[in-house]
C-alpha cells in the first residue's frame, strides 16, 4: 500500500503536500470499500444464484418476481432485512447477542483483504496470505458461539456447541490441505502461489496437475473446506430439519442478514483459495496477464479469476442441493478418521515428491522430455 | 476396520455421490424437466367433476331441506316458508364456504339437482362474514313477511270465494293470482 | 450406540421439540432429555391436534362420517375412506359391485403411491437433501390430477361411498393411470440412485433404532414398520378383503440390507419398494377392470341392522381398524379407530434412548406418522 | 517512524490493556472472554506494528481460534448453560489490587531502565526465518514441545474415555454400517 501511495504522489502533483500516510491510509479506506461492495454484491447475488440453481435442479422455475426474471430478488430480500423488526429475545443477553453477527462478519469478510483477484488486484498482498485467511476467519467461531448462548435458545446454543467444534476439527484438514500449494509456491503469499502456476503449461500448470497428491489435496480442501464453511452436507450447524435453524435461529433482520452475508462470503472465499491455490487463480491459460498494460491486464485476469471462482461457487451450490446432511458423529470421524490423516499423507506424498523431483510438477517433467 | 474396508467406504461415498450430483445436474440443465406452473398467469385445466364453491340455483330449489340434514358441518343454512301454493317458498339459502369442506354430499342429495359445484376456487377475504354465501339477496324477513302476506290474502280470498259459493274456476283464478303474485316477488342471485 | 453417560459428569437438558418443529411432521411434540447431542428420553407428548373424530362418528350418520375419514389420514385419505365404507358394509352386510372394489383398489393403490412419496420426500428432506422432497412432490401432483379427475378434489377426497363409489371413473382415467403408472415406474430407479444409496444417507439410516422383529409385533406395530423388521404380515394378503387376492403382488420387507434388519433403512426401503408393488397392483386392476355399475343399492335412510363390526385395512401407514357398533339407528352407536401411527408412537421412546438429536428425526421420519392419525 | 504508528501503537496498547482489566473484574465470565477477544486482538496488532506478521496471525489463529474457543468451550460445558447467568465471583479484592500495584511498580520500573535496543529497520517478511531456525536451531525444543501436547492430547482423550471397552466396540459397530 505504501509503494502505490507513493507513486501515486509522484504521478499527482496535487498529492504532493499531504504526509504519506495519510494517502496510505486513505488507500486503505478505499480498498476496504471496493472490497465490501464487491463482497456485498457477491453475497447478495450469491443468495439470488443459489435459489435460481436450487429452482433448475429442484424442476422448478426459482424467484422470478422482482425485476426482469427475477434478477432484482435479491435486492427485495436485502431492503426487506433491513426493514424487518429487530427482535431480540426478551432473556436474551442484550449485549453479546448484537455483538456475535459482527464477529461473524468480520470474520467472513476480513478474509477477502488477501483474495488474489487479477495481476495486481489485491487489497493486501500479504506474504503470510493463506495463514491470514485462516487466522481471520477462526473469529467466525468465537462469532457463532456467542450467538448460540446469547440467544437463549437451546437449539442455538447446540447449534453454536456443533458449528464451533465443526470449524475448530475442519480447520486442521483446510490448513493441511491447503500446505500441498503452499510447498509448490514456496510462499504462504497468494499472489506469490498464483503465479508459481502461470507460465507456459497452461491449465496444466495448475497447482491441480502438479502431481497426484496436489491433485486429491484439491478435493480434499474442498470437502474440507465445504465443512469448514457450513455447507450442505456439513451444515449441522444450521441443520434446519433438526435445529430448526441452529445457532441463528432468533435472530431477525440485518442481525441475522449479517449471519447470511457471512456464509455467502465464506463460501467465495473458499472458491476464491481453491482457485488461487489449485486452479492457477487469475493466471491466463498460455499467456501472460501481466504483459499486458495495467488495466487491461487486470480486467482480464480479473474476469479468469471470477470465472473460475464462480464455477466452484455453482460446484457448491449444487453439492448442497443434492446431498443429505451428516450426523454429528459421523462429522466428526469424517473429520478425525478420513480427511486427517489422508491431508497428512498428501502433505507427506507433496513433500517426498517435491524433494525427489526437484519441485518439478508432472507436466513440467512431460514437457521437459518433449524439450 | 481394515484398510479395503477404509478405501471402499471413501470410494462408495464418492461414486453415489457422483450418481446423485448427475441425476441433479441432469434436471438442473434440462430447462424441460420444469414443472411449475406459473399460477395467477397461467392455469390448469379444471376437470368436468371439480368440486369447487357451491352454487345454488334458487329458481329450481325446492328447498326440501336435504342439502341440510347431509351436510356434515352445517355450513348450508335454509329458511323457507310454504307459499300461498303450498310450495315451499325460500326466504335466505346461505353458504358458509368458510366451512365448507367441499365433500360433495348435498350435491349428491339434491333432488332437483338444483344445488352445483362451480369451477371457481379463488377467494380471499379479510373476514370471516365475506365468506357466507348469500344465494337470495332480498332480507329474509321481507320474504317472509311477503309471502304470509300473500298466504293470508289467498286465504282471505278462498274464504270469500267459499263465502259468495262461487263456482271453482273463480277460486283457481285467484290462486293463480296469488301464485304470479308470488313469482313476481321472487328473489333473483 | 451406548449412552456414554458415565464418561463425563454432565449436566442433562430438556429440549422441547415441536409442537412448531420443522421435522415432527405436524404437531408432535417430544420432550427430549439430552447429554449434549445425546438423547437420554424422548417421551412424545401427542394430542395437540386432537379433535375427538370417533366422537364425532357417533354424532353423525354412516355416510356423513366419510369426509370426516379423509381428515384422519390426509396423505391417504382415499385409503381411510374406503376402509370406513368397507367397516360399514361388513356391519350391514352390503355387497358391493365387482367395479366399484375395483376403482376402490386402484385408488387405495395410488393413494398409497402418493402417500409413501410424501414419507419419502419428506424423510429426505429431515436427512438435509431438499430436492427429492420436490421431485416427490411433482410425482404426487399426478396422482393428485387423477384424483382430481375421478372425484373433484386433490387432497380430501370423499370418493368411496357406503356400498361402492361416489363415481364410475370419467372416460380417459383409466388410460391416465396407465400412463403415469409409465411415468412413474422409472422415477423409483432415479430415486434410489439420487439418495436411497447415497452413502451418507445409508449412513444415517443404517443400524439407527433397530426395531427386532418380536418387539415390533410385541408393540402392535403395523405396515411398513412392521414389515421393516422383517415381518412379512400385510392385510392385504393375510387377511384379504376386497378384490385383492385376485391380485399378484410381493409383501416387501426388510431384509437389512445396508445394516441390521429393522431399522430406519429398511423402513425406508419397504416404502420405496412397496411404491413398486402398488404399481404392479394398479397395472393389473387397469387391465382388468369389469364393467358394471359402481354403487350398489343403499337406502338414503341408511339404518345398519344391530351389532358390531371390526375392519382392518391396509393403509400406508399401517393397519387402519374401525370398529364399529350399531344399535340400529342412523348413527353408529360406538365408533373406535386404530390407526398405525398411534402404535407407532408407544415405540418411540424404547427406540430412541440413547440415539442423538439427529437420529430423533430419523426416527420420526421412518415411522412416517402422522398427526391426525395418532390424536384423531 | 513516528505520527501515526504511535497513535496506532497507543490504541493498540490501551485496546489491550483495558480489555485485560476487563478480563480481570468483569463478573460475567463471557464477557471476559469476548474482553479476552480484544486483548488477543491489541497483541495480534502490536505484533503488526513491529512487522511480525506471521507471529500476529498466530496470535490470532492460536489464541482467538484455539483457546479462546475452548474456553468458551469449557464454560458452555462446565456451567449450568441454560440458566444464563454465568458468574465468576471476585474474592480478595484488596489484596489482589495491592499485589497488582506493586507488580505494577516492578515492571514499570524494569521497562523504563531497561536500555532496549532500538533497531530501525525496513518491513521484511518473518515467516521464511521463523520456519527456518524452527526447523535448524530450536527443532529439539520445538519438537519437545510437540511431544508435550501430544501426551497431554492423549492424556485428555483418556480421561474423557474411561470405558474404553464399550467404546471401542461401539466404533466397531458404528464402522461396520
């Protein structure tokens, strides 16, 4: 942020005068609300997508009320969450219940300071990138949990018991997960692990066809990270055919909007890290985004990233509307049973694969032998 | 649990998992496999036999007071007085159709089959009062008191004629009178 | 699964599901007794939709007391219509004509059909997976167009009558029976590779509230809960009555295929294949459909001779028996129902001790009963 | 560097200090544990401005993520959840002032005539060297540590699982469905 606020002094004259950090500090602001409205739409056109593939898969049409087939439902829903009576249960804990939405939020929402989305278009490149996400995004936790004692409510409070020890089991499997990517990069910064998989290859690049490991390491992340994230199988949580709604079940209006927001943001960052991390993120097939000029370049990679990004989104919108939800148990030998210890042995497979071949992935090695 | 066991629980989960993300995917493409019907907009046909609101045909009512005593919940309500022709003149017919559970056994009753199903299926009101179907819109007390109007003129009349002992065809007339008298007040839906 | 009570001191909570719960099927309330996510006591607390029916059957005459039938069981309310009017022609002895039983058959089969969607629907739907619930819907919309072609309506029927049926069927009924029979017989395939044998749906169901075959019958279960412990008993064909013995059809019973015999799987299993079987049923009672009238002679005045009658049907949700007495008037003099998921409901508790949360709406789901059933 | 990163520096100091206090006196103990929250928050920003990021994330990841979550945990399980009024009664409150003023005094007076170095330098990432000398110089205190949670992990799965018989037949049965 410093090295952009200085050449943009240099290249304004008008900026001239003013200290350095207020323009780093004003940049800041600045990323901070290009990111929060692009999260704001995302969730808000996420929950339209997400009832529109719902409508397709379920043989039925979806909202197509408000606005040109429906398109506007979401803004209905938003300005009706706003509106809505805020209701706060009479033994309720006045003040930890209007506090966990925010911890739940910023949680969600703190995580998309380092998503990669084109060539230079990170609000943050971070070099601790992916150990930030997961960092940021154990508030949530600490967010849920409140929400499910505040509340008062025994089927909150079990919610909340059920979402805490889910997120703190699949964080470890995510983590693990994520370090095949990590190892190949040789750096925690996402955009660093982006650009380990440009180049010449193609999507062959990709982290995804790096080598078998990084290959099952993708699809573990995403079952973990589908866990992690709350998401139909894995939504015990909110499991609403037995807590009713779990840990935000009395919860109204934009307290629980904010509950909403927060689960359509985790569910694009957990696109947005798969991307980055096994699907190349904004890298181009075959060419180079950062040759081009700055802004065409971006919007370009831009576009790539979002692409790939919202097919992972659609990927996981159609898993939860397909699959029944786990029980509590079986969670967590899924967790502790299956996706520990096969991370781990991909984490060992990328690890003695990476020694032996010299970080070399497979299609590099099939190329290399074509020279 | 052995390691073949292990490796086939992960493979069964993903191969059925497979199955039934293909049997989604397949409706979620196929825009043919959708089956809502777009309701205010368009409509389905409504078979010969639907069971909708009840429709009562006052003019060929006879009110025997069938429909009544077969109604399971009592929402059809009668009131008839016998006319100066010794029929059966109906003074209110009426049909809660808030209570109504459209089990088609006055109908079947209804020996002049004056009593019907309709089509229609689509009413919403914000009270309960809206929901009573008034087949007479004339008071009922009016009818009435119309009708013994007319029942003590014929009287007076018969009483006259037998008084004058005039020949019978006089006496028909005037029953006939009274009768015409009867139609013309008549309540119309 | 054991209750691991004695692992940590615990402090045990009372939760109050339902009478508003998404997934008790109505108005059911249990109060449950938990250990964290274990259920220690389930005890149902029914009668939240009480409304006195067998008191109202001895308030009005034989035939009046039919649209009150279709209220007992609304998912089947062709079933406990014909089984009333069956109830009240075994009291006064009526014969009823070859045709009408027919289209009684027919219409039991597919109200069966449509009832076993909505258990199936309904049960994925409390498992998580929201999507086969509407596939069943839509399937269930057909069966409700026939209906609404045969008799006028779509949910509470009123169809059968006291000695036959309230209508001949409509010219095409038969042909449109035939044809979503076509329809239909597929979509059992795509139901069972879409999540009957998705492995965490087998996960949920398999060896959760194993009912052994002896404690189902000890209990007085009946129907597809009680065949789901690998009774073969169904009235249809150990106790026939209508025109069903001229039927060829298999009794479906759990055979623990993906667990032990008798629990949530195989009770799910029985209702997907004995969809199949209703379909044979109905193929067949199409086929061979006799001409005639459909309504024997009954005087309006339906004055039923002196005495008592017990009738037992097979209804998708068990046996549904209607004893009767008569002293001769037009209304009956005692009228008593028994109904499948009343005795459903007094295993409940044995079942679900020690199960968690989750598996007490496994279990409600498979015993697939409902309310006005078991408070009538 | 001065101006801003003071300020900065200042709120988060105040942020973690006054959210410590809170952590000590307030009656409620989850609010203690959401004035942890901040506490862990004000360290994780101190940790920003003297370009330890990684360690910041740690902070975050471990104490927010990790311990403040079985914390509440502990609390959930431990107290009689559904009454709602989780307390934790102070005792010995003058004592405990007064100690905490003399230690107060002593470590005050330790930092102001501690000559520390002050080293100015350029933001560099920590991360590479952390893993490094984790991995060359302090692997046999890092492993030890390991080994240490590992044994205290088992130890708490033991204790929890006196019933070890049933419990294992109990998995047999759960893997054979």
């Amino acid at each position: 942020m410093e090295a952009l606020a200085r050449s943009l002094m240099n290249a304004v004259p008008l900026l001239a005068g003013v200290p350095l950090w207020a323009v780093t500090l004003l940049l800041i602001v600045a990323a901070a609300v290009v990111i929060l409205v692009f999260a704001l739409t995302f969730e808000g056109v996420g929950s339209l997508v997400l009832r529109k593939v719902a409508g397709d898969i379920q043989a039925r049409i979806g909202p197509n009320r408000v606005g040109p087939n429906g398109i506007l439902q979401f803004l209905a829903d938003g300005v009706k969450l706003v509106l809505k009576e805020d209701i706060i249960p009479a033994n309720a804990d006045r003040l930890l219940f209007k506090l966990a939405p925010y911890f739940v939020f910023v949680g969600s929402f703190a995580a998309f300071v380092v998503v990669p989305f084109g060539v230079g278009l990170i609000a943050a490149d971070l070099n601790i990138g992916i150990y930030y996400v997961m960092a940021v995004t154990s508030l949530v936790v600490v967010g849920v949990l409140l929400a499910g004692w505040a509340s008062n409510n025994k089927w909150a409070l079990l919610g909340g018991m059920r979402a805490a020890a889910q997120i703190v089991s699949y964080e470890i499997p995510v983590g693990m997960a994520l370090i095949p990517a990590v190892l190949v990069a040789g750096s925690l910064s996402l955009q660093d692990i982006v650009r380990s998989q440009g180049g010449l290859l193609g999507i062959f690049g990709w982290n995804l066809f790096h080598n078998p490991f990084s290959f099952f390491s993708f699809f573990l992340y995403f079952t973990a990270a589908q866990a992690e994230t709350n998401q139909t199988p894995f939504d015990l949580p909110e499991a609403e055919s037995e807590l009713v709604s779990g840990y935000n079940v009395e919860y109204s209006g934009i307290r629980f909007g904010l509950f909403f927001l927060a689960e359509f943001g985790d569910m694009f960052i957990v696109a947005a890290l798969a991307t980055a991390c096994f699907l190349g993120g904004w890298n181009v097939p075959f060419f180079h985004a950062a040759t081009l000029p700055w802004i065409w370049g971006n919007l370009l990679s831009l576009g790539v990233f979002l692409a790939k990004a919202f097919t992972m989104v659609l990927i996981m919108m159609w898993v939860r509307w397909t699959l029944p939800r786990l029980r509590v148990d079986q969670l967590m030998r899924m967790a502790w049973k299956y996706l520990v210890p096969l991370t781990f042995i991909n984490l060992l497979g990328v690890s003695l694969w990476l020694l032996v071949f010299k970080g070399k992935g497979i299609p590099a090695m099939i190329a290399s032998l074509f020279g | 649990m052995g390691l073949k066991e292990y490796m086939n629980d992960i493979v069964e989960a993903v191969t059925t998992t497979a199955k039934g993300m293909r049997i989604t995917a397949r409706y979620g493409v196929d825009p043919k496999e959708e089956v809502t019907l777009q309701y205010p907009e368009e409509r389905w046909e409504i078979p010969a036999g639907y069971r909708g609101f009840l429709n009562n045909d006052v003019k060929t009512c006879t009110a025997c007071t069938m429909c009544v005593k077969v109604c399971p919940v009592d929402c059809i309500s009668l009131e008839s007085v016998r006319g100066a022709d010794k029929k059966m003149v109906l003074a209110s017919y009426d049909i809660n159709i808030g209570r109504c559970m459209y089990c088609g056994l006055c109908v079947e009753v209804c020996p002049p089959k004056s009593l019907k199903h309709t089509s229609g299926y689509e009413m919403a009101s914000v009270a309960r009062g809206e929901l009573i179907l008034h087949f007479i819109a004339e008071d009922a007390a009016e009818i009435k008191a119309r009708v013994a109007r007319q029942v003590a003129e014929a009287a007076v009349k018969a009483e006259a004629a037998k008084a004058a002992d005039l020949s019978s065809d006089l006496s028909s007339e005037a029953a006939r009178a009274a009768k015409e008298e009867a139609a013309k007040g008549e309540p119309k839906k | 699964m054991t209750v691991r009570t004695d692992a940590l001191p615990t402090q045990e909570m009372t939760i109050n599901m339902g009478p508003q719960h998404p997934s008790t099927h109505g108005v059911l309330r249990v109060i449950l007794t938990t250990d964290g996510e274990v259920v220690t006591r389930a005890v149902p607390d029914v009668g939240y939709l009480h409304r006195g029916l067998e008191k109202i059957g001895e308030r009005v005459t034989y035939a009046q007391f039919m649209p009150f039938t279709d209220r007992l069981d609304y998912l089947a309310a062709m079933n406990c219509n014909c089984a009333w009017a069956w109830a009240v022609e075994k009291l006064a002895k009526i014969e009823v004509p070859e045709r009408a039983e027919y289209l009684r058959v027919i219409v039991c089969e597919l109200n069966r059909i449509s009832s076993h969607l909505i258990a199936f629907g309904s049960y994925t739907a409390d498992m998580g997976a929201f999507t086969p619930f509407l596939y069943a819907i839509r399937e269930r919309e057909r069966v409700n167009d026939l209906f609404e072609m045969l008799c006028g309506n779509r949910l509470t029927y009123n169809y059968a009558r006291v000695g036959g049926v309230s209508g001949d069927a409509p010219p095409g009924f038969l042909e449109k029976t035939k044809e979503f029979l076509d329809y239909f017989e597929p979509k059992l395939d795509e139901y069972n590779n879409l999540i009957s044998y998705n492995k965490i749906f087998v996960h949920r169901l398999a060896n959760v509230a194993v009912i052994p075959a002896e404690e189902a019958v000890a209990y007085g279960l009946t129907g597809p809960n009680l065949r789901g412990s690998g009774v073969p008993f169904d009235l249809r064909k150990d106790e026939p009555y209508s025109v069903y013995p001229k039927f060829d059809f298999k009794v479906c019973v759990g055979t623990g295929e993906r667990g032990t015999p008798g629990d949530c799987f195989d009770r799910y299993m029985v209702r997907i294949n004995e969809m199949r079987e209703s379909v044979r049923i109905v193929r067949q009672a199409v086929a061979r459909i006799p001409d005639g009238p459909v309504m024997a002679k009954v005087p309006r005045l339906f004055k039923p001779p002196a005495g008592e009658a017990y009738f037992r049907s097979e209804c998708p949700r068990g046996e549904t028996g209607i004893y009767l007495i008569s002293d001769g008037s037009v209304n009956p003099f005692r009228l008593k129902i028994r109904t499948g998921s009343f005795v459903a409901m007094n295993i409940f508790e044995k079942v679900t001790r020690g199960l968690m949360i989750a598996d007490i709406v496994a279990v409600i789901g498979s015993l697939d009963i409902i309310l006005p059933e078991i408070d009538r | 560097m001065s101006g801003p990163a003071d300020y900065i520096f200042y709120a988060a100091a105040a942020m973690t200090v006054g959210a410590a206090i809170l952590v000590a006196i307030l009656p409620n103990i989850l609010y203690a544990a959401v004035a942890l929250l901040f506490s862990f928050a004000g360290v994780a920003g101190l940790y920003v401005l003297l370009s330890a990021d990684f360690l910041a994330a740690t902070q975050v990841l471990v104490y927010v993520g990790g311990i403040l979550v079985l914390l509440l945990f502990a609390v959930f399980l431990s107290n009689r959840i559904s009454g709602g009024n989780i307390t934790n009664p102070t005792h010995f409150r003058l004592p405990a002032a007064a100690i905490c003023l003399v230690l107060f005094g002593v470590l005050s007076y330790a930092a102001v005539s501690t000559p520390f170095a002050v080293k100015r330098g350029v933001y560099l990432p920590t991360t590479a060297d952390i893993g490094e000398l984790l991995m060359t110089r302090y692997l046999l205190p890092f492993e030890v540590a390991s080994v240490l949670l590992l044994a205290a992990l088992i130890g708490a799965a033991f204790l929890s699982r006196p019933d070890r018989g049933a419990t294992e037949k109990d998995d047999m049965r759960e893997g054979k469905a």
